[in-house]
C-alpha cells in the first residue's frame, strides 16, 4: 500500500489507495478457517440441569 499519510487532501488520498490495491498482487486463499485462530468455548456439562 502507498504511504499517503503527507497527502492531505481526503479525496486526492482514496484515489491514490485505491490505484495502489488494484496494483497490487491478488492475496492467496486462505489454508485455515477464518475463526481457527479465536478462542474455542467449552461446553457446559451434560446431564441434570443444575436448577
């Protein structure tokens, strides 16, 4: 991505942005699931409700 943080103008800076995403190299699929890295819930106990 182009560093355009001395460009002041917010249009001029989208434009530039968005030249620089179409420019560069299309990301390769991904290997894992989106969620794989987050934190898995155990699940409650089985059996007799405790209430």
């Amino acid at each position: 991505m182009a560093n355009t943080t001395a460009i002041t103008d917010k249009i001029e800076r989208k434009k530039i942005k968005r030249a620089a995403r179409k420019k560069a190299a299309p990301k390769a699929p991904r290997t894992g699931a989106r969620g794989a890295n987050k934190a898995k819930l155990k699940k409650a106990a089985r059996g007799q409700s405790k209430r």
